[in-house]
C-alpha cells in the first residue's frame, strides 16, 4: 500500500459516509449503526445531551473518538482550527463557546465532507464558522495565526503524522495549545490488521504507538505534552456485526486474539502548547 493508495481511500471511505450518514469511527460499541446510531455514540464518548441538540442535524455522524471541545476551556474570542474537520460538529459547538467575536475554521480534505459541513453551517446560520477544503499535512492556514486547534478521531488517518504536528505547530500563535482526541496503539497489531485498507480507514491500523505519538508531538516542538484521558477501544460491535464476524471466520481470527486487539486499543485526550 503506498501513501497516496491509502489517502485516495480514506477520502473516498468519507466521501461515501458524507453521502450516506453511515458512522463507523471510534472506540464505542454502537459504531456499527446508521444516522440514528450517532447520538448514542456522541453521549457514549462524552458529549452532553445539550452538545447534540445544539448541533444543526446532520452534523454529527458519530465520527469522533473523544470531545476536544469539552476539554479546551475554550474562550470568546478565540480563533479555533478544527483538523479533519469531517460534517463540523466539534466545529460548531467550539463556535459556541467562541462566540461572535471568535472565529472557528474547519479544514477536511474530502470535498464531500466540506459540502456537507458547509451546508450543515447554512442551516444553523452559524457566521463565525468557515470550512476549508485541504490536507492536515499542508494547512491551508497562515502561520501563527490560531489560539487553539482541535482535532478528533483524524491523526490516526494521516500518512505523515509528524507533518500534521510540525503544520499545527505553525499555524498556532505563541502560547497556543493543542486538544486532540485520537486512536493509540499500546502493542502492536496482528500482521493481517497492519495489512487491511479497511482497518486504516476505521481508524485503526493507522494508529501510532502510544509513546511514538507522544515522541511525534514533542519532535514537532510542542511543550507540556500530556494524556490528559485514555479509554480502551471497544471491539463490542465487531463482535455482534455479521459483517464483520464474516471477516472475522474467513480469516479464522480466534476469540484469544480479538481480546488480545481489543486490549491494544485506545482513544487518547492530549494536550501541548506553543510556548511563548
Ligand atoms: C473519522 S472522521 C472525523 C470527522 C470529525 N472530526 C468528527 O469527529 O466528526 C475523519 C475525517 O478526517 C478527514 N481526513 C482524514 N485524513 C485527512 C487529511 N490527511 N487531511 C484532511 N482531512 C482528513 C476525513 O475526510 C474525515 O472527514
């Protein structure tokens, strides 16, 4: 599989779910439903009630991993970028909070995923919101121009994750920080795993090692780089999918070694800061 094989079918993996409101991203064991699954998913991975009404319908798919918005003490005022931005939920709760005085930028490499965010920031009359088409790796932003950037569930699917941290560092101003939620590996993953498109695209076999993640950030010249929360990944939903318990009998994957991945797998909270 070379990078740009992998990159072509992430965008078309969330091209499709743009199109067709299909969830399947995060550790949660509802990750296996349609549309009406992803309230349920956002509760489960700590989104308020009032988070998901907030929203304008459609925004959230249940894509993320974690809630960045809920733990960036975010301020108004404030000028937020949002990484992978997908149909803008993070984005339009941070809009909240920023008020009209802040500004919130997604940027989403999907142009299906764009439309759609774009579309969701129309029906909410959100104006202190604008989505970008562009990679993580080469930011469509300026340098220093942003207070905080978020992320959630997107990192993991990037092909150079050293780059996405040496652009975040860029675009942040002095003292900016950082408040990503994203997928960790704690061992490695079984060599079938490591080969499947399909587990890349889920958010799973492009996951980092947990201290090679944390490595990745601090090379990039982030300070104060900590795990602030740290949930094992649940594989609930692979085990009750026929889908995917077809897969799991063709390639005679044992009950032993669906725990021993189960155990590998987290969703991380981190934080770090630009220093002034
Ligand atoms: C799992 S979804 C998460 C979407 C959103 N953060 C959320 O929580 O709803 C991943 C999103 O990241 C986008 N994406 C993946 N790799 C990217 C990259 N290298 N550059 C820009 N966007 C990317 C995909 O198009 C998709 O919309």
């Amino acid at each position: 599989m070379t990078k740009e094989f992998i990159r072509k079918k992430v965008r078309e993996r969330y091209s499709r779910v743009a199109k067709e409101q299909r969830s399947c991203c995060g550790p949660s064991p509802t990750c296996c439903g349609s549309a009406n699954t992803a309230d349920a998913i956002a509760q489960k991975i700590g989104y308020s009630e009032k988070d998901i009404v907030a929203a304008p319908e459609g925004a959230n798919l249940g894509l993320g991993c974690g809630n960045p918005v809920a733990l960036a003490s975010l301020q108004p005022g404030e000028i937020v970028l949002d990484l992978g931005s997908g149909p803008g939920f993070d984005c339009f709760l941070a809009a909240r909070r920023v008020g009209d005085t802040g500004r919130v930028i997604g940027v989403d490499m999907t142009p299906d995923m764009v439309s759609r965010a774009r579309e969701n920031a129309r029906k909410g009359s959100y104006i202190n919101v604008e989505f970008r088409l562009g990679e993580i790796e080469h930011l469509p932003v300026a340098d220093n121009s942003v207070d905080v950037i978020i992320s959630n569930c997107v990192i993991n699917l990037s092909i150079d994750k050293s780059q996405v941290f040496q652009e975040a560092f860029r675009v942040l101003k002095s003292n900016g920080r950082l408040m990503i939620s994203d997928i960790v590996l704690l061992k490695p993953l079984p060599e079938f795993l490591q080969q499947s498109v399909a587990a890349y695209v889920g958010c799973i076999s492009g996951a980092m090692q947990k201290q090679e993640y944390l490595e990745t950030v601090h090379a990039a010249g982030f300070q104060q780089v900590r795990i602030l929360k740290e949930t094992p990944f649940s594989l609930d939903c692979v085990r009750t999918d026929p889908t995917a318990q077809a897969i799991i009998a063709d390639l005679k994957i044992s009950p032993e070694i669906l725990n021993g991945i189960e155990g590998s797998i987290f969703s991380i909270h981190l934080t770090g800061q630009k220093a002034g």
